[in-house]
C-alpha cells in the first residue's frame, strides 16, 4: 500500500480510503459482520484512512466502527464528518448545522460511539450559510486544543471559503465529490488545496457504484437504496449515462482491468494529495478498489478518457435540487 502526507498534518495515509456510508444501509442492506470483516482485511492491506459521519446510518456506523477497530485504534486514522441537520421531510440541511454549540456537541457524541478519545479528523459536512466559516472553524479548532480531534477539516467548500477557514485554523482537508463525470474540483477547489497544502478527498469516486458497471438498468436498484433519489440514476438520465460506462468497460477490459479500476486509477493520477475513498461493504469490492494501485495508465488512456467523460457530460445534476442547494458556492 503506497501512503503519502495527509497535507501538512505529518501524518502519512494511504493512498486509498475506505467510505464507510454503504455499511449502514445507504445502498440497500448491508451485513453488520461482513462490514466488520472488510474493516479487518482493509488495515490487513495497508487502508488506514476510514471515512465516516456521524449521521450515517443515525449513529449505526461510529458504533459499528468503533466494535471493528478495537485494538487496531492505532493503526487507523479516522475522518468524521459532523452531519447535517435533517429537516421534517428527511432531507438534510446546512442550515443551523454549523454552530459552534451543535459542532462541539457532535464531536463529543461521535467520540462516544465510536469509543475513542480523539478523532484524528474532525470535518464541518456543509458550510452553513447562516453561520461564517470563521466561527465554525473557529470552534472545530477549540476541540483541537481540548484534545477531542487532532486535525479539523471541511467539506463542499468554495475555494474562497476554505482560504478563509484556513487564515483561522490550519485545514487538513477538504473532501469533495470527485469522479470522471463529477469534475467540480477542477474548477478553484484542486488549485486551493495545493496552494495551501490541504489533502483532497474525492468521495464517491465510483460515481456512487455507476462508474463501476455494476448497475445495467435503474431498476437494478432495490428497495431503501437512496441512489434512488439521484437525478443520474433517474430513468430520464441512465440510459446517457450507461453509454457512458459501457465504454469506460470496453477500455478497462482492453487494459484487464475493471471498470472500478480505470476509474480509480485515473482519481489517483491526479496527483498525490488526492486521496480517493471508495466505499464499499464487502471484502470482495475492497480489493478490487486497492488493486487499482497496481493500474498504470498510459497518455493515450488519458485521452481516451477525457473523451468519454468529457467535462460536464454527466446526464443529471450531482444531487437533488435540494442537495444542490447545499452546495457552497
């Protein structure tokens, strides 16, 4: 497993993460056990870095991981991301999510359910507009100095934000939806990360599984699965997008890869502050995702890519329109 710097925290992490979301039921049921297990065989590979919140899953996956990582607390590094708050509809909200009272609040309980004394990331999930980044940070980089994260981080934020946030309190990370049809950190995010030395957590860079082929027709989705709500999953859109992947197969067979794989290997090429976090809830998909390490591409596979996902190709926005209102601008 290849590690490098997580910015300028001094801490090294490996290069691929692993997105604990899907272990709590977010893409159909999942096995407590099997969860487990994958948590096990991924520190047995080398996977340190474990991306989690404390709204997965209503609590269910800080407890589960905190039962996985037992005695092996040293040999993770946990990335915890504070959660919205859920409006009476069931959707989250940015709004009132980044206060200081509710940030101290979550860390606290995240800590409980995970049965640690220390996050080694805590992270703002949306910025919230009705709070300014400078107090949010502010109060995330009070819990480092009371010993309850060692590092702070954010995620969805603008380019200008995250400077701001960090003239306050250094930022050790930002996480961003980051795919071959999701490109948004292309434009300012990337840029800002390097400047001021802030590791890039691309999540979802599966495209939520679509990337990875396993999903022919929208009706593969079962029951609970929220990609369900996703306008690129939505009939209207998949056929486009399937197109898409099928090609994206075709390469990856030519090069005895899968699908998955190309599209890691490409997360990866962007450079090494970039640390993509696939998720997945078997041990079977785990090391699918950490064989891509061993993928090589070639300039021209490049070019080949760049022509199936060119910028913006994706049929369907990221998320909802009400997700879409989250989005930090």
């Amino acid at each position: 497993m290849d590690h490098q710097p997580f910015g300028k925290s001094g801490v090294e992490v490996s290069r691929i993460g692993l997105g604990c979301y899907g272990m709590s039921g977010a893409y159909g049921t999942a096995d407590d056990d099997e969860s487990i297990a994958t948590i096990h065989r991924a520190i047995e590979l080398g996977v340190n870095l474990l991306d989690t919140s404390a709204s997965y899953g209503q609590g269910h996956n800080h407890e589960l991981i905190g039962r996985a990582i037992g005695d092996r607390r040293e040999r993770v590094f946990i990335h915890s991301k504070s959660g919205s708050i859920k409006t009476a509809d069931g959707h989250g909200t940015p709004i009132g999510s980044g206060t200081p009272e509710r940030l101290q609040t979550i860390c606290e309980q995240s800590l409980t359910s995970l049965q640690i004394d220390c996050l080694d990331v805590f992270c703002l999930s949306r910025v919230d507009p009705t709070v300014p980044i400078e107090d949010s940070v502010g109060a995330m980089a009070r819990l480092v100095e009371d010993g309850k994260t060692r590092l702070i981080g954010l995620s969805e934020a603008a380019p200008d934000t995250l400077r701001r946030g960090a003239a306050v309190h250094p930022i050790a990370s930002l996480q961003f939806e980051y795919s071959l049809w999701s490109r948004d950190p292309e434009f300012g995010h990337h840029e800002a990360c390097k400047e001021l030395d802030i590791a890039l957590m691309a999540y979802a860079p599966l495209g939520y599984g679509f990337l990875s082929g396993s999903l022919d027709r929208p009706k593969a989705l079962t029951m609970g699965d929220m990609r369900q709500k996703f306008p690129r999953f939505r009939p209207d859109n998949f056929d486009a997008n399937r197109k898409r992947v099928a090609r994206l197969e075709k390469l990856a067979k030519e090069k005895g890869a899968t699908a998955a794989q190309i599209a890691l290997a490409w997360i990866l090429a962007r450079g090494n502050e970039v640390f993509p976090i696939p998720g997945c809830k078997t041990r079977l998909h785990l090391e699918e995702n950490v064989a891509a390490l061993k993928i090589n591409l070639e300039p021209a596979d490049f070019i080949d890519l760049e022509q199936i996902f060119p910028i913006g190709v994706a049929s369907g926005t990221r998320y909802p329109a009400q997700g879409m209102k989250g989005v930090d601008k």
